[in-house]
C-alpha cells in the first residue's frame, strides 16, 4: 500500500507542479511517519522515500537505531529547548525553530557535537492561537538573530496554516509565507541561495506546490490514518 501511495502522490506532485510550470524535482517530499512503526519507514525507503517527519523527539529516539542511514529525518513537532540535545543528535533539519533561546539551545549541542544543521524558522502566517511560530513581523528580527549562531544554518521558512474546512482556503496563507521569504531574500538574510519554504500537507499540498512550495509534509496519504 505503501508503494502505491508514494507512486500515486508523486503523481499529483507532477501534476500540481507543471500546472504553473514548476519542476517537480523542486519539491521535496517529506514523508510524515509520526505514530507509525519504523518498519513503515524502512518500507517507503526500500521505495526510494528518503525524507521522513517527526513530531515527538521520543518516538524519534526511539525509532532512530532502526532507521535506515541513509534516511534523512525533519523534526516538524513542537521542540522544547531541554529537548534539543535530542533534536540535534538524531535529526537532519529542524523545521519548527521559532524562538532564539530554541536555537541558542540546538547550537549548544551542536557545537560540542561538531555538527551543523539545517534549520527553518516556523512561521504563525495565519495568526492561529492554536499554532506555534513566530509572528510574520517578528521573523525578520529572529532570522538575524539565527544567523549569529554558528552552527545552524537558516534555509528558510515553514508554516501550518489554521485548519480549514476547504484546502482552498489555505492558499493565502502558503502565498504570504513565500511573500515573507522572498522579501527576506531580497535582503540576503538566508544562508542559501534559493530559500526552503516548507508548506502543504495531505489535504492541500497541491496549492502549496502551485504557491512555491519547495517541501511537502504528507502523513496520511502515504501511511493512511494515524490512531489517536
Ligand atoms: C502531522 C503533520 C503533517 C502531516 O499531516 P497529514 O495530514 O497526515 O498529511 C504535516 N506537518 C506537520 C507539522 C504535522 O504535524
């Protein structure tokens, strides 16, 4: 079921990606195995899946001694700062920084760790209580911030738009963070050359993709439902 989901979605990728001319190799598909058993992710890596998300160091650490090297694992949950030695030991990118003292935390191990990761700055786009990140107007002053840290290195921005009953209605949201990104950008504030904007899940991933997104973050319509 696995394989044919992946071959299915990348499908839709393809799709929703030559829709407005994109290249689909442009977006990245980070497969979400959060409350799934780790021989999930070692079956959508014998498919090729390299990209996997998770929510909750825990699980992470707990899954990490069976995970395939090769796999590359995206912390997406919200990450307390006692939990960065965690986060920085056993995760490739950390999606969901979204305050100094979280980085200050991660770029402490990481230095005794000799390590440099990847991060991304978690936008609050809609300004949904219910969601973590920063404020669109405050992400300008963290970035430089970040960017003081000398072993992370800022690759872009992220956000969860407030749930909504019609995808459609996330399209505002995904096109102000890639606004918010490219006026960052044009003030050379990222340490790469073309900015990561993760953005879309399961129910809308096709509008992010038509709206720049460059990472995709899909659980269930690879793993199907999750258990409560
Ligand atoms: C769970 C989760 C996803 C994936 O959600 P699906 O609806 O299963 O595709 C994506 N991003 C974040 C931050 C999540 O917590």
């Amino acid at each position: 079921m696995i394989k044919k989901n992946l071959q299915q979605l990348k499908d839709r990728i393809d799709k929703a990606a030559s829709k407005v001319g994109r290249n689909p190799m442009n977006v990245k598909l980070v497969a979400v195995s959060k409350r799934f058993p780790v021989h999930s992710i070692i079956e959508a890596h014998q498919h090729n899946q390299v990209h996997f998300g998770e929510n909750y160091i825990q699980e992470v650490q707990d899954k990490s001694p069976d995970i395939p090297k090769e796999a590359m694992i995206h912390f997406i949950g919200h990450l307390q700062s006692n939990k960065a030695k965690a986060a920085a030991t056993h995760c490739d990118m950390i999606e969901t920084v979204d305050r100094l003292k979280l980085g200050k935390a991660l770029n402490k191990h990481l230095v005794t760790l000799e390590k440099t990761i990847d991060i991304l700055i978690q936008v609050n786009i809609g300004e949904d209580p219910q969601k973590a990140g920063v404020a669109a107007n405050q992400a300008e002053d963290l970035l430089v911030q970040l960017n003081q840290l000398t072993n992370l290195r800022v690759c872009g921005l992220m956000t969860m738009p407030p749930q909504e009953e019609n995808p459609e209605q996330s399209r505002p949201h995904f096109r102000n963070l890639r606004q918010l990104a490219q006026k960052l950008q044009d003030k050379h504030l990222f340490k790469v050359e073309k900015p990561e904007l993760s953005m879309g899940m399961s129910a809308d991933f096709e509008i992010a993709i038509e709206e720049g997104a460059t990472i995709i973050r899909v659980g269930t319509a690879i793993f199907g439902a999750r258990q409560k």
